[in-house]
C-alpha cells in the first residue's frame, strides 16, 4: 500500500480509517437537527481525523520526515487570516465553530499527504466517487418517488446531503474522476461499471435541477477540452491523444448504453417527491425543461431566486467596501449584512445566512486579503495539474487533468453557491487538492524541519478541541431541534425547556434565545421574553424578528417608547415589513397618538392588503381616532375617521351599526 516503513497493521488500519472516512461523511445523517446532518458530519470528521492521525503518530514516532507541497504555503496562509478574522468579528462565538470547520481540511490535507503515495490514489477515489454513486442512486428514488423520502431533506432530490443544490456539488465533483475511471479501466467489467456509473451520475445531477452545478461542469468540461487540444504533454504528444491512450472498441457499449440510460430516464420519468421540494412550492421549476428555460427567462424567476441574489451581492459588495482589510469575521457575515439590505432580502421569517457566492463570502468574513489567499490556493493546485500534465509520462496524464476539471467544476458553480460550507462536498474538495499534492511529492524530497513533528502534535490538540466542539455543538442542535418541533405542536412549555437545555451546551446559534423567548410570550413571561430576545441581539444585533419581537413584548409591557425605539430599527432594517408597522401603530395607539397609529396600520395594509388581521387593527385604530377627535370637538375629522373604518370594518355588523348611528347622529 503505502511506500512509508510502516508495519502491516498500521497501514491496513490507516487505510480502513481513511476509507471509513471518506464514505462515512457524505453518508451520514439524522433526522434530529436543526442544521440538517451538518452536526453528525462534523463529528463523524473529527473522530476520523483523530484517529488518524494517532495511527500515523504511532506509526511514525521515530521518523521526522515528511512531505511537503507548493499547496502547503497558501493553506496556512488562508487558515491563519480566517483566523486573524475572528478578533474583528462581532460574534465571537459562531467564528470557533466556523474556525473548527476551517481547520479540518487542511489537517486532512497534511495527514493525507504524508501516509499515501501516488499509487493509492485511484483506489481511494473508486471509492469516493463510488459513495456518490449511492448517493446518485437514493436521489434518483426520490426524484422518481420510489422511496427514501424518508431521509431529512430541505429540497428533494438530496440523498443524505441534505438538500438537492448540495447534492449536485457533490457529484459534479465525482462525474470527471469517474469519467476518468472509465476511461483509464482495461478490463471490459470494469468498464461497463464506471460508464454505466458515469451516466447514472450524470442522471441525477439532472435530476437536482441545480443550474449553478449544470453551468459549473459545462464551463469546466469546455475549458478542459479546450486545453486538451492546446497542450502537449512534455514528449511533444497532443494531449487529447495521451488521455484516450487507454481507449479501445470495448469502451464503445457502455457509453452507449450510459447515453441511453439518461436519456431515457430524464425524458420518461417524471418528478414524482411526494408534494415535497420543489414539488410543492417552485411549479415552475418542477420540469426539467421549464428548469432550463429559467435560466435564461428573468420574469419567471422569483425575488428568492436571481433577483434576491443579485442585490444580496450587490449588497455583500458595499460591506467589502467598508470592511476590506480582514472583512467582518469568520462567521459574521449573517451577523452584519441586514443593514446592508434595505428589504430586498431580509424579511418577516427570513434572514439570509450566506450570499450564495463563496468568493464574495470570504471576502465579507476575511477581507481582501482572505479572498487573496484563497484564489492563491486555487491557483496553485491549477499550477500544480498544468506542471504534472506537461512533465508526466503520457500515461499518467489522465489523472492531474479530471482532478483539475473536478476542481474547476466546483470552483465555477462557488460564485452562484456556497460549496466551502458542506463538509461533505469540502472533503471530496480537499481530497483532490490532496491528491495533486501527493502527485506532485513524487519530485519533491521530504523535509527534516523538526518544527512538522510540533505541528503533529498541535494538530492533535487542535482535533481533541475540534472533537470537544462538535459534540457539544451535535447536543446543542438536538435540543434546538426538538425545540423547534414543540413550537409546531404549540408546546411552550416544552420549547423554553428544550432551548434551555441546547443554551447549556453552548450559544451555537443566537436564534435559539429568539425561540425561547416566543415560548416565554405565548406563556405570558413577558420580562424573560424581553430579556431573551435582548440576548439574541446581543449577538446578532440585526436579527429583524428579535426587532420586532421586542416590539410586541414592550407594547404587551406597556412601555411604549421602548416599543417604538426596536420596531424603528425593525424598520430601517427592512422598510417594507408590515408586522413591524402593525406593531408601531399598537404602541403609538397606546400613547394616545391616534394619527400615528392610524398612519402606521395604513402602511402595514398597503403592504399587506390580504392580511385580514391588519385590516382589523387598522379599522379599530380608525375607531379610536374618531373617538379622539370626538372628544377633541373635531366633527369633520371624526366623520372622515368613522367612515374609515365602515369601509374596511371586517367584523361583526352589530359593531357596524353603532358606528354607523354614530356617523348619522353628527351629519345631522
């Protein structure tokens, strides 16, 4: 297996850890948390890292050579400015957890590195891409409505990944290295296998209906086929000729029948995810056609589609402007960004959590320089793959050439998504780059600098502390999780004991205090409910609904000019959210200032002209406007009020009718 003077045993265990890694991340999931499947995949990192570098410590204890990498200098450069980042960021918290997902690659990168030879890559990649295969294979159930729907998903089809967009990163990584197997395979079993592999792969990243990840492997194929018809491999070969070398007749059926499967499926097999996804809320983008179209067609994508997308950039753009050295902190921007927004994407229920650009997301978080360093990593591993394809054996060319496509693919589909957040996808990412790295150390002689031997041991703890993290992290999230499902059977009690019990574990997401106090609302514990709310905001200080969460405790409360004082900010956050207007008239009603209520309540039902509760409450506060001017001797003004309210009045006629005898006795 591997080259390194290593005992059997270890080698064996190392090899059975890594792969029990690699399979055990993308495939891992629950149905108890609140992050789906986030939790359990980074605990399920943490302990395979840890134990794999304990094999290799013991292992190793009495060498101090090691491998180094072009990649090793931009990696430490890129994880010491995320670092740096944290001690500008607001929340100080959600950066360490950000920070242990950072970490973790570049210490799989390390220990990959040093315990793997060139000649153990194909079989570890068999092996990944054979986990997206399954992978494929679930979502294409689900897509089709042959089972597994069952699996916790925010958009079918998504297997175990979670979500369909997250899914399609994950195999536009797998289709190039499996399309390399297929070709590099000379046994007619094998063959069959990876082309018949191959289309099924490509079925389901069909299937997604994820145009970021369409766009990203077009563009990295077209660019791929381009450089193969333009480079010549370093014995004056065209490239194209060294990377079908391995091509014979035999590889001839299983394309065909590939081409025959997908089409087949995708032109046959309609949608069918149970009212689930896609299915039951984007119509429009239920066929795969209509998919297509969209792309190209503005009017028929929704404000949460292109349009949202486009501001929260343009947006994302103004806070680099006025943050560009080290950004806002590592897992901040969704801590600073709604002021940036003026509405267009932060509304009553949701607050953004990313840009869907991981390019404008690292430099929000990490500043220009962060951006730098990260486009120096990428750079560097496209270097790397140029330098391997021009110097290699004709041979051995295939392997840098799709690892690099795989990379392109998901570095293209990064400015429409945010692949550097799902460890799943991460691994799969970090693991190419390992690879060009491992294939590179065979011209490379290992370093004796005892200063690796520290970092090993830094490494270790880094990974005990990274273990202790997620574990608390997964508790936390279980609890939340439960809590979440008690507000949807109105169990208030339950939710401030489970949010109780998640906060005990740690403050991993802020919302959790928002939560509680609505438990503590509903249960009429109105100070606890303010003080919970003002929690959140400590640490997400524009969080809209805690805004307008205090306004409604205060106008409960009866202090009104505390009221008034969040819902502003509500409103400067997002101009247009009518609950907060709805909110303001109630405290400005409770201060007698009946114009102002009756002004805010017409602004919230212009916003919301169906809300029939707003339209309620605006006809009482014109109501109580007439009742006011009434008593101020204001005949006109308390006509022009009465008739207000009989004109949207969706109440009860006896009411009516009063206000109407009141309306006859003063136009005597």
């Amino acid at each position: 297996m591997s080259k390194n003077p290593t005992s059997p045993l270890s080698t064996r265990l190392f090899d059975a850890l890594f792969i029990s890694l690699i399979i055990a991340v993308p495939l891992v999931w629950s149905s108890e948390f609140v992050f789906v499947a986030y939790y359990p995949k980074l605990l399920a990192l943490y302990i395979g890292l840890f134990l794999l570098y304990g094999v290799w410590i013991f292992q190793s204890h009495r060498r101090n050579l090691y491998y180094t990498s072009t990649l090793t200098l931009p990696i430490i450069a890129y994880v010491s400015v995320g670092t740096l980042s944290i001690f500008v960021a607001h929340n100080r918290v959600d950066p360490m957890l950000n920070l242990a997902h950072l970490v973790a690659f570049p210490l799989f990168f390390w220990v990959v590195l040093n315990n793997y030879r060139s000649q153990n890559l194909t079989q570890y990649f068999a092996w990944a891409v054979g986990t997206g295969i399954l992978i494929a294979l679930l979502g294409i159930c689900q897509y089709a409505g042959w089972g597994f729907h069952w699996i916790p998903s925010a958009g079918f089809p998504s297997a175990t990944l979670g979500y369909r967009n997250f899914a399609a990163m994950y195999v536009i990584l797998c289709i190039p290295i499996c399309l390399y197997l297929f070709i590099d395979a000379t046994q007619e079993k094998k063959q069959f296998f990876w082309g018949i592999a191959t289309a099924i792969l490509v079925t389901f990243l069909i299937c997604t209906r994820t145009r970021g990840a369409w766009l990203g492997l077009s563009v990295a194929i077209t660019i791929g086929i381009l450089i193969s018809l333009i480079i010549k491999t370093h014995d004056g070969q065209p490239l194209r000729k060294s990377l079908f070398a391995t091509c014979t007749k035999q590889h001839i059926p299983p394309v065909i029948v590939g081409i025959v499967i997908t089409s087949l499926f995708t032109f046959l097999v309609p949608p069918n995810m149970q009212g689930r996804g896609f299915e039951s809320n984007r119509l429009d983008k239920n066929s795969i056609i209509n998919n297509v179209a969209s792309i190209i067609d503005h009017e028929r994508d929704t404000r949460q589609s292109l349009q949202t997308r486009l501001a929260i950039w343009k947006n994302s753009l103004t806070m680099i402007e006025n943050t560009p050295v080290l950004g806002v902190g590592l897992g901040n921007w969704q801590y600073q960004y709604p002021p940036y927004d003026n509405g267009e994407s932060v509304w009553e229920g949701v607050t953004p959590k990313r840009p869907h650009n991981d390019y404008i997301w690292i430099a929000t978080e990490q500043g220009i320089i962060g951006l730098l360093t990260y486009i120096w990593l990428l750079s560097t591993a496209f270097f790397i793959a140029y330098r391997l394809i021009r110097t290699r054996n004709r041979s051995r060319v295939g392997l840098p050439f799709f690892i690099a496509i795989s990379i392109a693919a998901l570095s293209t589909h990064a400015f429409f998504s945010f692949p550097k957040e799902r460890l799943d996808v991460s691994l799969l990412f970090w693991f190419c780059l390992t690879a060009l790295a491992i294939l590179e150390a065979e011209n490379r002689p290992r370093s004796h600098n005892p200063i690796w031997r520290f970092a090993n041991i830094l490494a270790l703890f880094i990974l005990i502390s990274g273990l202790f993290l997620s574990v608390r992290a997964l508790k936390f999230d279980t609890h939340f999780a439960r809590a979440q499902n008690a507000v949807e059977r109105n169990d208030w009690t339950q939710v401030v004991r489970e949010t109780s019990a998640a906060i005990d574990y740690g403050i991993f997401d802020p919302q959790v205090f928002l939560v509680r106090g609505v438990g503590h609302m509903y249960l009429g514990n109105y100070q606890q409910a303010a003080q919970d709310n003002q929690t959140c905001l400590t640490y997400h200080p524009y969080f809209l609904n805690a805004l307008n969460n205090m306004g409604s405790i205060y106008n409960a409360l009866k202090d009104y000019p505390k009221a008034i004082s969040f819902l502003q900010r509500a409103l400067k956050i997002n101009p247009q959210h009518a609950d907060a207007f709805a909110n303001l008239g109630v405290a400005y009603q409770g201060l007698l200032q009946f114009d102002n209520s009756v002004a805010s309540f017409e602004t919230a039902y212009q916003i919301e002209p169906k809300n029939t509760q707003i339209r309620g409450y605006l006809a009482k506060a014109y109501y109580s406007q007439g009742e006011y001017h009434l008593s101020q001797q204001d005949t006109s003004k308390t006509i022009q009020a009465y008739q207000s309210f009989l004109k949207i009045w969706p109440g009860d006629a006896q009411t009516a009718n009063i206000v109407e005898q009141k309306l006859r006795a003063l136009t005597k």
